[in-house]
C-alpha cells in the first residue's frame, strides 16, 4: 500500500482539513492525523490503521473507552501511538465536560448531570465525589472521596465529613457513577445515602442530593424523594 504523503493532495487527511475544514473529514481520517504514520512491517497507511481500529472497537466512543493494552492488540499500534490516543481521547473528555466551579450556584440535579456526564460517562470503577457548597449553594470545591472497583466504592462518612467540616461547608451535594451505565441506585447506593443524610443533619449540614450518572442517564435521590 502507498504511503499517504504519496497520494495526491486533495486525497491527504491534513491537507483535505486545511482546505475544507476538519468537518469534512471522517471518524478515520481524523485518526490517521493522530496516527500520523502506518504500519511499515505491513505496509499499511495511518488511515488503513485508522479504520481498522474503527472496525476492531465499532464505534469511537468504544474506542475512547480501550486500555492502553487493548489497543496495542492491533497490529503497528505500540505504546507511543496508544499514549497519544489515550491523550487525545482524555483531552476530549476534559473540553465536553464542563464542572461546577467555584462560586457556580447549584440549581437543580439537570445541572449536575449536564456537568459531569461526559467526565463520568465511561469510567470503569465508580468515582464517588463531594461537592461542598456554601449557605446560597455556590460552589467551593470538589472532593474525589473514593475510586472504587468495577462495582462499588468504599464510602465511610467520616471521609465525607472531614473536609466538609473543614471547610466551613453549609451543604454538600454527591455525586457518584456506575459503570455499567445504568444509573438505578443500588441497595448499596440507597443505605449509603441514608447514612451521610443522618451524618450530615447531626452536624447541622444540608445534604442537598445524591446524583448517580450513568451513560445518557441520571437519577437523583432528591428528585425521587429518596
């Protein structure tokens, strides 16, 4: 197979972005520009190992989602070229979601979702975090309690509390996903709640919700009246 440089101009993904714009590339030849080269033992392009990646994962949010282990399984991709789709794949991540800052005004659990779901999406272990809030709901900061395994975290509320209490929170807010996409609360999930609502009312500290994400879903604990 040709190398890309040696395919006429208006054929080359960089060429073909600069001059019509990165819209009209498509899902490979975009990752052949990340790629940058192809395969020299099998002689195949950037855009060849773009498309078989593609074919390989079915989709590129499955694609996004592989390990750097995952994707050396395919033939020319070593750990350089995985760094670099990992990184690409991250820093995507990272432009869609858009968190509560501090001294943003919490109003209601669409805002959470809408915040957080591309960051919670598509982990594979539960991040549990904390959002401490003032007297107005504004935001001062956010917690990472625990990353559990695949299927749970470890939640103890002292861990909660302790950075709560210091500082000077008036209300908390939590926030948790579920890796299996499916944001249902667990018995598990339900009991938890339950515990860090009483820790919190023997402190005189508002526990606003409890948002689980789960892939293009949520549910909110305050929302269904748990």
């Amino acid at each position: 197979m040709r190398s890309i440089k040696n395919w006429p101009e208006d054929e080359r993904p960089r060429e073909k972005l600069l001059r019509r714009g990165a819209e009209a590339l498509s899902d490979a030849e975009l990752l052949a520009l990340v790629l940058r080269t192809g395969d020299a033992a099998s002689g195949s392009s950037a855009l060849d190992q773009a498309r078989e990646l593609l074919n390989r994962f079915g989709s590129l949010r499955a694609l996004g989602q592989a390990g750097s282990s995952e994707l050396q399984q395919q033939k020319g991709i070593g750990p350089a070229k995985a760094a670099e789709l990992l990184g690409v794949f991250e820093l995507a991540r990272r432009f869609a979601a858009d968190p509560l800052r501090p001294g943003a005004r919490y109003g209601c659990s669409l805002d959470v979702y809408r915040h957080y779901h591309e960051r919670l999406r598509d982990r594979k272990k539960e991040v549990f975090l904390t959002l401490l809030l003032d007297a107005k709901n504004r935001v001062i900061r956010e917690i990472q309690v625990s990353e559990g395994s695949l299927t749970a975290s470890i939640v103890h509320p002292r861990e909660v509390f302790a950075p709560v209490i210091r500082e000077s929170a008036a209300a908390v807010l939590f926030i948790h996903n579920h890796p299996s996409g499916d944001p249902t609360p667990s018995r598990e999930d339900i009991e938890l709640t339950a515990r860090l609502r009483q820790a919190g009312e023997m402190m005189g500290i508002r526990v606003l919700d409890h948002i689980i994400i789960g892939n293009g879903d949520y549910v909110s604990f305050a929302d269904r009246g748990l």
